[in-house]
C-alpha cells in the first residue's frame, strides 16, 4: 500500500448524555475507483485495533460510505442516506450486529484529497439508539521529504 497521503480522522460519539472524542492522523491511501473514493490505513495500537487496516469507501453521489476494517477485529459498517443497514461489529469481546443509519454525508472528495463528514446512530434494536457519531475525514497529499 502506499502511503502517500496524510489522512487526519475527527471522531466523536454521543452516547447517555456524554460525549467522547478522537483524534488521529496517520498516513494511508487514497484512489478513486469505479465512482467511489478510497481512503486506506493501517491501525496501531493507539486505536486499539494493531493489525488491522481500514478502508472507507465514500460514494463519489456522497449517499453511501462503507467503513471496512480488516484483520484481527473485523467490521462493517454500511452509511447510507435514506436505509438503515444491519452491519457486523467486532469488539474486544466479541461480535454484535448493529443497526446503522446516516444522518448526513458531505463529500468534497476529488482526486487530490479533501474532506468527508458523515453522522450515523448504531442501534441495538430500532428503538434503543445506543450512540450518535460523528466523523470527519481530512485527505491531503504528503510532503515529500528529501534524501
């Protein structure tokens, strides 16, 4: 994989009341493919996923990202204006299956980089929402440093 571009990931869940946020940036890839941008890295142990890579695929129309981690902890999650999606979760202890639907997804994707916001909830049952989360994605080309 090359890893020429730095990708800066802003995370936050709302969840009974209480807020947590991420941060991360780290160095990855990204292509257009077939109408859809992919953004790929690598998980460390910051994430708590070492091992894994991620793949978010952001629809060029911005209806529909896929969040696709593989490895170790593997998962799923479809975002997708307008249809709640069932997706595979996997945590430290063990596997569920959530309910996921967008809220909004804003693309200002092109081919040198750019921003991708989107909001979700997850739920357990369609009555119980267990979260609210909020991502944004910062795309941009590496500097390239001299030998």
């Amino acid at each position: 994989m090359n890893e020429d571009f730095l990708i800066r990931i802003d995370g936050r869940m709302e969840q009974a009341g209480e807020t947590d946020s991420v941060e991360l940036m780290t160095r990855g890839s990204f292509v257009r493919r077939g109408g859809s941008f992919f953004i790929t890295y690598k998980e460390s142990e910051t994430t708590g996923y070492a091992g894994c890579t991620t793949t978010v695929k952001v629809a060029e129309n911005a209806q529909k990202v896929t969040m696709l981690r593989f490895g170790p902890a593997a998962s799923q999650l479809v975002i997708e204006k307008g249809t709640r999606h069932l997706c595979h979760y996997e945590t430290g202890y063990g596997s569920m299956t959530l309910g996921v639907a967008a809220d909004e997804i804003e693309s200002r994707l092109s081919d040198e980089g750019g921003q991708v916001k989107f909001s979700y909830t997850l739920d357990a049952d369609q009555d119980i929402v267990l979260s609210r989360n909020l991502v944004t994605i910062t795309v941009k080309r590496a500097e390239r440093t001299p030998l």
